[in-house]
C-alpha cells in the first residue's frame, strides 16, 4: 500500500507544479517564445486588468507549485505525506463545493465536468490515504487509553 502512497504522490506532485509552473509562465510565454498553450484558455480565463496576471500567478501559479512540492517532500516523510493528503483532500473539496453550490443558482452551468470528476476522485483518493497514514499505517500509536496509560 506504501508504493501506491507513494506513486500517487509523485503524480501529484508532477501535475501540481507542472500547473503552477505553467500559470506563472502563461503571461509572459510569448515574449519568451515558448511554444506552450495557453493556460487561461485551457481553464476558460480572460484577464482584463495588470492585476489579474498577479491573481493567476498568486492563486493557480503559487498554490499548485508548493502543493506539489509538497506531495514531493511527502514522499520522503510520513508525517509530511499525511499534511499532503489533509491539504489536498481539504482544497480540492472545496474547490468541487463551490462548483456544486454555484450549479444551484438558476441559469449557470452545471458542475459536472472534468475538472469536477479530478476534484471528487482527488478528494476521495486523498482523504483514504490520510486516514490510513494516520491510524492504520502507524504502529507505535496505542488506541486503548489504559495502554497508554500504563507506559
């Protein structure tokens, strides 16, 4: 099961910073001449202001890179693993919520697409290996409080 954690980490770590890395280079891929499409089409985004490139190199550049770097460090780490998979279960849930909850208002889309099905996977995947990170694969953690007690 180790090995599973662990390819499942790699991978995430890949398509993470792989997006982070790919919206901070989106604005200026042109002037570099970098031959790589378009991160805001690929998502569906229009930035209209200076600001907005800031608001897609903080929020999808920034955030994806150090969660990847982190599914990265999480596989040398157990502890760091387990922080990995809280953060992923927690913001790809959130992320899926929002989708959902913005489908309710009459007259906008509905939240089932791809992006929704990598949320909900991504959520469930994560939070299954959190708890068997925390509780199942720890064997120095006693659940009976009088064991405990009595070292």
């Amino acid at each position: 099961m180790i090995w599973i954690i662990r390819i499942f980490l790699l991978i995430y770590a890949v398509i993470y910073f792989g997006i982070g890395a790919w919206a901070i280079i989106d604005p200026v891929k042109d002037a570099l001449e970098l031959d790589v499409p378009s991160f805001m089409a690929a998502v569906g985004l229009q930035v209209t202001g200076v600001i907005g490139y800031s608001e897609v190199a903080g929020l999808y550049g920034g955030i994806n890179m150090i969660l990847g770097l982190l599914c990265f460090f999480g596989l040398f780490s157990r502890g760091i693993a387990a922080y990995a998979f809280s953060l992923l279960a927690f913001l790809t849930f959130s992320i899926a919520l929002g989708r959902y909850l913005f489908a309710l208002i009459p007259s906008t889309p509905t939240y089932y697409n791809a992006f929704f099905i990598f949320e909900v996977v991504t959520f469930i995947l994560s939070l299954s290996f959190f708890l068997y990170m925390k509780y199942l694969y720890n064997p120095s953690k006693k659940s009976n409080v009088e064991e405990v007690a009595g070292d």
